[in-house]
C-alpha cells in the first residue's frame, strides 16, 4: 500500500517523488519527454525563468536538494523598469536587499531529477505519454517512444502532468467536476541573449528588466552562465502582434521604436525571434483535485497561474509541503489526506491565481508611474518602521515569507488603507524621508491598528 505513481517528472512531480521517497514510499515517475539528462532541453525548445521564493526554497530545503538548486540559480534583488525614453527605475523586492532565486527551468528540472535519482525507490520512466486513466482502479495506460502500449497499476495516482492534465481530463468527465481555463489574450516568444553579445553592456544581472509598454512588454532575467532570457509579450490581435513581425526588417523597427535600447545589447541574437514559437498563458481552476481515494491533482494541474508574480512553481512546492503535513496527520486514510488537502490548497491557490493576473496589469503599465512608485516607497518606509509586524507589501509577503496567500492579501488590504490615508497628505513625496513624514505614517498606522502589534504566523 506504500505504492504511488507520479505522473510527470517536472519540476513538482520530482520534488513530489523525492519528499515521498523520504517517507519510504515506493515511488514510480512517468513522463511524457524523454530524459532530460540524456536529451538537453528535451521539455522545451523555449528557454523559461523560474524564480524561486520563500515558499519554493523552502520546499527544496526539505527534501535535501535546496543547495544543488541554488549552485546553478541566480539571485536577483528587484526589478529594473525601462522607460520609453531610457531612464532606469530600481524597485527593490525587499527592505534589507532580500534575494530571489532565478533558475532556468530545464537546468532546475535536470537538476531535480539527478537528486532524485539517488534515491533507489524512485524509479522514472521517460517517453512514456499517458494516454487514459481509469480513476477508481486506478489504472494507467501508456505509450512509449517506439509506439508500444502498456496497462499499469498502482495503489495511488498523483497527476503533476501540467496545465494540459491528461488525468484531469479524464476527471473532468466525472459527475459534479468544476473546470475553468481562461487564455490571456497576448503570446510571448523568448531569445537568449548569449554572455559574448551582452558583454560590457549595461544590463545588470543583479536585478529582473521589464520594458513596460501599455498593451505589451519586455522583459530580461539574468542566467547563471552570464545570459539573459529575454521575453517579448505581445497581444495576439491588433497594431502590435507576432503576425506582423515576420521579417528582420519589421522586427528592428519595432525593437527601434519601442526598445532601442536592447537592440546594441541582443545584438544578432535579436533575429532569433523570428524562429522560436509563440507561447500561451492561460489561468486554470478546477475542484475537486481529487478521485476518492486514489487519485489526486497537483501543481498546474490542479492550478495553472499566470507568470507575473513567479509563484506557478512556487506555488506547486507549497503543494507538496502540506500534502506532506496530512500524509503524516491522516496516516493510511487517503480519503481524509485528498479531502483535507484540497480544502487547505484550493481558497490559496485561487487568490495567488487572481492576484497573479492583478500583478499583469501592474506590469504592462503601472510599474513606470509616479503615484504607484510612490505607494511602493511608503509601503518600504512603514516596512522600516515596524519590521516586527506583518510587512506592508504584498509582495513580500508572497515571495519572502510563508503566509498563506489568503492571509496575505487580507493584510495588504488593511495596509492600503493606511497608505490611502498617507499619499492624501500634502507635498508626502517631498517629506517622506523627512521626520515630520515619519509622523505621518505613525499615525495613520495608529488610526488603523490601534497600537495593536500584528505579527506573521510564517514570517522566515
């Protein structure tokens, strides 16, 4: 009874298998792509950053793996915003230079499944596609690389296969399955900007580079090796579209027009556009996660989020962390895990999901104005202020702590009642550095809280 099938070896799946392995299960891995240690790249020809926070390293540290990562990550301190007539504006993530992680997500995945594979009751089996699930069984069939078909079973399913979930589409077919998906409507298409052509350039690799241009954007992680990946996003109807950028001479003189200032830093790797596929992204809700007892969705394919706050992976992590916590509460009564599981998981996962989408329109826009720069700067000083109460940022409380993100948002709504009260008061940009703009954040924080001392419950 100690035998569970994964289904997918990304990057939850992995981390999934590694943790149960932990807890002497028996654990087998199936996996659409083949072996990314043997084929690199094998899971995408596209080259997407993963950004690591609080609640995914925390993961990580868990099931032994949290320094490997951390040997081919990043850190990144906060976001450089590129104006239209090429002045830089740093927003930092924290107060006290806190750090994010940046990973390529092939290198983390590769990274994860090594790790994983020393443990000797993990077993992965790669080129393997899940064609059809029998839930109540439950039983697995499959199809490998050489086209030959297989029927397998196995006393529990976890489905870590994604957004496009071929186990959530046989749930989907059950009574009473609430399923949602809702497309953005832009593409993106990414490039790497290899170390050589960004050489003695201006681009930090300290900080994540967002173009913000209203109805579209750029943007630019740095890499381990000393690249950038770098991501056009563009609405998929109108002026601005991938349809009309098909040749070199109409990509220049768009990057001319709206981001003169990569042209001499992509140099020839600008023309690699052309080339890759355009990407989607699409937010995904569900419930129940979970068949009986036997089955159970997880990650993105319980969850699919949009990228703008970094948490899809993040989010997947903290997944596996409380399924971890019923496992050890509930013991042999899978029931009871799924149930308890999908209750704690689901109210979090879909206000990440709905702040994830908030956090697109911030970007395309609101990041370059001078009213929304200002309520980040009174969000820091109160930070400064009271750093033994929950912190005044949202964001903060999203990447560089553990709060559940249903609380997280509660506490940003009684901060940004504070900060309403705060930016209403007269020439505040000019003193808020001042001791009498001290004065002022202090009482506004007394006629909110009322001296009250309000902490984080998860605040490391």
């Amino acid at each position: 009874m100690n035998d569970i099938a994964i289904v997918g070896a990304g990057l939850v799946g992995t981390v999934l298998a590694i943790h149960l392995a932990k807890q002497d299960f028996n654990v087998t891995v199936y996996d659409r792509c083949p072996d990314p240690r043997k084929v690199k790249m094998g899971r995408s020809d596209r080259s997407l950053m993963i950004v690591l926070s609080a609640r995914g390293l925390h993961a990580l540290d868990a099931a032994g793996v949290g320094d490997a990562v951390r040997n081919v990550a990043l850190p990144i301190y906060g976001r450089t915003i590129h104006a239209p007539d090429g002045e830089l504006a740093f927003q930092p993530y924290g107060n006290n230079r806190e750090a994010l992680q940046a990973v390529d997500r092939n290198e983390l995945n590769e990274t994860l499944i090594i790790e994983a594979a020393k443990h000797q009751n993990i077993t992965f089996h790669f080129e393997h596609e899940c064609l059809d699930v029998d839930l109540s069984t439950p039983k697995l069939a499959f199809q490998d690389a050489d086209g030959n078909q297989k029927e397998v079973y196995h006393s529990r399913v976890i489905a870590a296969d994604g957004a496009y979930s071929r186990v959530r589409q046989a749930m989907q077919k059950t009574r009473f399955f609430d399923f949602s998906q809702k497309y953005l409507p832009r593409s993106y298409k990414e490039i790497v900007i290899k170390p050589d052509a960004s050489a003695g350039q201006s681009l930090s690799n300290e900080t994540f580079h967002v173009w913000p241009r209203g109805t579209f954007m750029l943007s630019a992680f740095p890499k381990a090796d000393g690249s950038f990946s770098l991501s056009l996003q563009l609405p998929r109807e109108g002026e601005n579209t991938f349809d009309t950028l098909t040749t070199e001479s109409s990509l220049k003189a768009f990057f001319q027009t709206h981001f003169a200032d990569v042209i001499p830093l992509a140099g020839d790797s600008l023309m690699d556009f052309l080339d890759r596929r355009e990407g989607s992204m699409l937010t995904i809700k569900c419930f129940p996660w979970s068949h009986e007892d036997k089955v159970l969705l997880i990650g993105d394919a319980a969850h699919g989020i949009l990228p703008f706050l970094g948490q899809g992976a993040n989010a997947g992590f903290e997944d596996v962390m409380v399924l971890l916590e019923h496992i050890r509460e509930h013991g042999d009564d899978w029931r009871a895990i799924f149930n308890h599981f999908e209750q704690a998981r689901k109210p979090n996962t879909d206000t990440i999901a709905n702040l994830s989408y908030q956090n697109y329109l911030i970007l395309q826009d609101a990041v370059g104005d001078p009213n929304f720069q200002l309520r980040k700067l009174i969000e820091r000083k109160i930070q400064d202020l009271y750093p033994d109460r929950v912190s005044a940022s949202l964001y903060y409380n999203i990447a560089f702590t553990r709060t559940p993100y249903e609380q997280a948002l509660q506490y940003d709504k009684a901060y940004q009642a504070v900060i309403d009260d705060i930016i209403k008061v007269q020439n505040i940009a000019q003193i808020i550095d001042t001791e009498q703009g001290e004065t002022v954040i202090r009482d506004a924080m007394n006629n909110h809280w009322n001296g009250d001392e309000v902490r984080s419950p998860a605040h490391d």
